[in-house]
C-alpha cells in the first residue's frame, strides 16, 4: 500500500506533459512485451477453436479477392499432443492448429467429427497418419470410422473463415476403442502427423426465384495441393515414454 500511495502522489502531482509521456511509454512497453509475452498464453498461442470461427454463407456473395487468390501453401498446420504417455484407457488428444501465413482470409471446410485416424487418398478433411516407429503404417478400418467424405458443395455450418496471419486450434480425441482398431497397444511407441486436404473451391447452390445472380463462381473455399497440407510428426508412447520426435 505505501508504494501505490507513493505512486498515486507522483501521478498526481505531475503536469499534463508529464503523465502524457509516462502514458505513452507505457503503451510502447505493452508494445514491445506484448509479442514475447504472447506465445506464453495459451489462449493467444492457440487462437479460437476452429470450428468456432465465423461461417461465411458460401452463396457467390460477400468473397474476398484476396482470399479467393490464396495460394496453396497459403496455410500451415502445427500438431501438438494433450499428453505424450498414452495411459491405458485414455484417449489421445490431437491439437492441430491451422495458421494462415498469408494477408487474405481463407476460408476453410471443416467438420471435426468426420476427423479420421488414418491416411488415404479418398478422403478429404482432417486426418492423421500414425505408424508405428520403424515405419508400419497403421490406421483405423471404414468399417470402425466411414470415409470422410470428398464434397464438391459446402453447408454454411462447414466453412470457417481464419483471419489473415490469425491461428485456430481444432482438439480432436482418438477414443480407446478407435485406437485399438488403428492397431495402436500399450507398451508400443508410434508417430502421428495431421494432414488437412480440401480439394474444391465449391459449388454455389442452385439460384432460386427472385434470386440475382451470383456475383462469384463458386463458394471460394480454400483449395489445398492434392496431397494436402502436412503439420510436423510427433512421437507418442502408448503407456511408456517415447523417443524424442525427429
């Protein structure tokens, strides 16, 4: 309390131009501190939840030039791991976190739920290819997780738009049993990556009576390369403790 007391009579017996400068020399410290201090707050480091961003109506109205221009190496994926001891009984929780390197917005298909564990070239979306650490490639069956669709039209709750040079972060947790039908058993040790592929910009849906006329040709989603997006590989134990990630 002395030293607020001591604080608040300087302040107060300071000039205008005094409390101007000390003003400004606070917003210049917040300024400098504030990106060093950023990536140390989860929240911020993290951005919003994915699936929580705005959804555009993807009806050929409302685009941005600069986004609907967005190259393919436009978006970059980071994945972390709730935890990289994999307890028996637990799911495995998978952060992907989409980051928009570029000054457009883009505009994103993603539906968490048809997330797979797994790696093929017929479906679309959010998947991860897991293997184990001499390179078997695994993965979850169709008859445990259905594909994930390829969609050539977006609904407006599966488009979300990522802010330029703004990150989003999309959980998603693998349950036990899913993990068992990857073939994924505890004591064993296995690598995991994201991949995120979306392969149409989108049809705009059928104009109706009365309706003007488009002004763009198609939904303007955000187009990847036909092998997607890659994020980084990581190393995960399934009850022991894994080598480090390469």
């Amino acid at each position: 309390m002395h030293y607020y007391r001591r604080f608040r009579d300087v302040i107060d017996e300071s000039d205008d131009i005094t409390r101007l400068i000390a003003f400004a020399a606070l917003i210049l410290l917040i300024v400098i501190t504030l990106p060093t201090l950023a990536p140390r707050i989860p929240a911020v480091r993290n951005g919003a939840v994915c699936s929580s961003l705005y959804s555009p109506l993807g009806d050929g109205t409302q685009q941005s030039i600069l986004g609907r221009n967005a190259s393919i190496s436009a978006l970059r994926l980071e994945l972390t791991l709730g935890a990289n001891v994999l307890n028996s009984g637990a799911a495995l929780a998978l952060q992907v976190h989409f980051v928009n390197e570029t000054v457009a917005p883009l505009t994103l298909a993603l539906v968490p739920e048809e997330a797979v564990f797994r790696y093929t070239d017929g479906e679309s979306g959010l998947m991860f290819a897991v293997q184990t650490v001499d390179g078997r490639a695994l993965g979850e069956p169709t008859t445990s997780r259905p594909p994930a669709p390829i969609r050539t039209q977006f609904s407006q709750d599966q488009l979300h738009v990522l802010n330029p040079h703004e990150r989003c972060t999309q959980t998603i947790f693998i349950t036990p049993d899913r993990l068992a039908a990857a073939g994924v058993t505890q004591g064993g040790q296995y690598e995991v990556m994201a991949i995120y592929r979306n392969l149409s910009p989108g049809k705009v849906p059928p104009i109706g009576a009365l309706t003007p006329t488009p002004m763009f040709p198609d939904q303007a989603v955000w187009v990847s390369s036909p092998g997607g997006v890659h994020s980084n590989i990581i190393t995960f134990g399934a009850g022991v403790t894994p080598i480090p990630s390469q």
